[in-house]
C-alpha cells in the first residue's frame, strides 16, 4: 500500500506553487495585462495596434497570444511527458520550463508597448514554461502522496501558491505605490516583471533538491525518445478509454476549465475596460481573490471528504455559473468587489478539487507523466476555446459582457458531464 512521503517532500513539491504561481497572479492576472493594454494604447494611440502587419484589439491580441502558447504547449507536453516517463527525467523537463519561463518572464522589463511582437513574444514564451512545467509537477502528486492524502496534498500545493503569488503582488503594489528611487509607475510594474522571474527561479530550486528522482519506465531503449514517447502515449490513451468514470470526467473537465480559466485571466482586463476601475483598485481586489482562494481550497478538500469530490464539484460549478450571470449585469465597483470574492472562493476549490480527483480516478501506474499530460491537455485545449471565444465575441459585438455570458454555457456542458460522471460512478460501486 502506497505512504504518502514526508513533510519534507510534501513541502518541497508545494514549494513549486510558491514559485511559479506568481506568473499566474502577476503577468495573466494583474500587472501585465493591465501594462499591455495600456502602454499598447499610449504607443500607438488608439485600442487597434500593429501585430507583425495586421491590427488587433489589444486587449483580444492578449487572448489570442494566451491561446497560442497554451495550444503549442497542448501539442508538446503529451510527447514530452511521455518521454520523460520511458526515460525518468521528468524533474530535468520541470528544470527546463522553470528555466524558460522564469527568463521569459524577466525579459518583459524590456517591453514598452510599441515593440508588441517582443512584448507578445516574450509573453508566449512565459506562458509555455508555466504550463509546460505544470504537466511535470502535477505528475509528482500520486507519487508522492497515498490516494485518501491526495485532496489534503494538492489544496496545500495551492494554498502555497496563493500565499507566494500574493506577498510578490504586494511587492509590486508597493513598488507602484510608494515609486521608490525616483522611478515611475511603468517603470515599477516593469520591475515587478523582472523580481517575477527571480523569484520563480529561485524558490523553485527548493523543490528541485526535495524532489526524488523519477524511474524510466522502460529500462532498456530499442528505439530512439521520440518513438517510445508516442508508444507510451497510445498506452495511455488505450488505458483512458477503458476507464468509464475518468473519461466522462476529463469532458467535464474540459469544458468548465473553459470558464474557470477564462475569468480568471480575463477578470482584470474586463474591470479596467467595462467598469472602468483603476488599476491600484484591480490589483488589490485581485490580492483579496487569492487570499480568499486559500480558504476556498482547504474548504473544498474537507467537503470532499464527507461528501465525495465529484457532489462537490457539481455544487461549485453550479455557483460558476451563478457568476457568469452575476458579471454579465454588474454595473458597479461594488458589484465587482463582491463577485471577486465568490470567484475566489471557489477558485482555488475547483482547481485543487479537479487535479486531486483526476489523480484518484487514474489507475496506479508509473506513467504518471503522462496520464497527467492529459489532463494537462484537457486544459490547455479548454484554455485555448475559451480564450478565443472571449476575444472573438468581444470583437464582434463590441462588448465583454457578451463574452462572459457565453462562458456560461461552457459551464453548464461540464455540469452535465460531471452528473453523467457521477452516475457511472454510482452504478460501478
């Protein structure tokens, strides 16, 4: 029977969501998109900007970049993670995207809004080392921690991250706040930029020296990386189909991931263009949606333990979709202050529920690399229509509020898949 590994392990891996979640608070957040959209508008004068020849909105060129780099990472991280579980150096790829997006990140002090292929770029590149490194990280969790651990282990994870994102926010906040040395609000957040990076790289070596190595999968290689990584990856996939439960999950999954990451990364930009809310206003509100978080996270893993993890995910999907309705009327600062804390609530308990569920629903095996870079997939995936979709509807109609109401029919899709979850789950006990 498998034991959870010592604290020492278990804090070392959270310590990764310390790291690297500061990208997630700060340059898809809070700081850089709010930077983009208005350096882009002081560059050029006007909303419409230059990209390589052809003119976008700014705000839709931010979700269309955030789609393509989620997307070449959805293509990518399958073939990578089933390598790295034949060959058992998935702690050498998590090094590498750490690496990758943690330079990415720093090398935005250089943007000024009228180099937008740089700016985006360098943006895209970030992007693909977070969440090409999550698929490695994510993969520690059922190694390291026994399945009734699981939910307790993955809601730490995000806890830290939360609390690790927020004091960098913070940072920065007082960076633009006070300006010291004489130094002007662009040029804060442009140092904020740069301390993201450092920091990303710097607390994740912690998890790089507590972290165990990893075994190959196979121990002797007839073929070259590329062609056993594609083998491991039909086994998966032949292994998933036979798991009823699992399967319907990861379509449930998909689809609210859509809404879910789509509000989060679009809150702040939505804020600043529909309500018109300043952006010291939408930094803190997003400080209080990560505090918040952390209090949703361990909530949700201790109702999953009296009510099981796919009712409580069907109760929190049910309050998203409450939500998405709720955004589509607001109207004032106070209704945004008031729906950032529901978000946050059940922000950080959708999140950390879904990954701990996946990893319960899996079956015990050693590829775990790649069994999760399918749920890494599945959210990319979703990440990219959900993205698209916000930035399409926005262009066309000419208004946000239309993109959000949209995301609530993403919503309600996942909600019937996870009914339909639950219902096999029933009759399979």
């Amino acid at each position: 029977m498998q034991k959870t590994a010592s604290k020492k392990v278990i804090n070392g891996w959270a310590m990764y969501d310390w790291a690297n979640s500061v990208y997630n608070l700060v340059i898809t957040t809070t700081f850089f998109p709010i930077y983009f959209t208005k350096a882009t508008n002081a560059a050029f004068g006007s909303d419409r900007i230059p990209f390589f020849g052809k003119y976008f909105i700014n705000s839709a060129l931010y979700d269309y970049a955030m789609a393509a780099a989620f997307l070449i990472a959805a293509i990518a991280s399958p073939i990578l993670s089933s390598i790295a579980d034949t060959r058992g150096n998935k702690k050498r790829y998590l090094m590498m995207f750490t690496w990758l997006g943690g330079i990415s990140c720093s090398a935005l002090y250089l943007f000024r809004g009228g180099n937008v292929e740089y700016g985006v770029i360098f943006f895209i590149l970030a992007t693909l080392g977070y969440c090409g490194g999550l698929v490695f990280y994510n993969s520690y969790l059922p190694e390291i921690a026994a399945e009734e651990d699981r939910d307790r282990v993955s809601a730490k994870g995000f806890a830290m991250g939360y609390i690790g994102s927020v004091l960098l926010q913070l940072i920065g906040f007082a960076l633009v706040t006070v300006k010291p040395f004489g130094i002007d609000d662009s040029q804060a957040v442009l140092i904020t930029f740069l301390l993201v990076g450092v920091w990303w790289i710097g607390f994740a070596q912690i998890t790089f020296i507590r972290l165990p190595a990893s075994k190959g999968t196979i121990s002797e290689h007839s073929a070259g990386a590329l062609t056993e990584g594609f083998s491991e990856l039909r086994k998966v996939y032949a292994q998933v189909k036979t798991m009823p439960v699992l399967k319907r999950f990861l379509r449930a999954f998909f689809f609210y991931s859509m809404g879910v990451q789509t509000v989060m990364m679009a809150a702040t930009i939505f804020g600043s263009q529909e309500l018109h809310l300043e952006s010291s206003v939408l930094i803190s509100v997003v400080v209080v949606i990560q505090v918040v978080a952390i209090a949703g996270a361990s909530g949700m893993a201790w109702l999953s333990g009296k009510f099981g993890n796919l009712p409580v995910l069907i109760g929190v999907i049910f309050v998203w979709i409450g939500i998405c309705f709720a955004g589509y009327r607001m109207q004032t600062a106070t209704d945004f202050y008031i729906l950032a804390t529901a978000v946050g609530l059940v922000m950080g308990g959708v999140q950390s529920l879904s990954r701990s569920t996946y990893a319960k629903l899996m079956p015990e095996t050693e590829d775990t690399a790649s069994f999760f870079s399918y749920y890494d997939v599945t959210e990319k995936l979703s990440i990219v229509i959900g993205m698209i979709t916000f930035g399409v509807i926005h262009e066309v109609t000419g208004s946000m509020r239309n993109s959000v109401i949209a995301l609530a029919v993403f919503f309600l899709i996942g909600l019937a898949w996870l009914f339909s979850a639950r219902k096999k789950q029933k009759e399979l006990q």
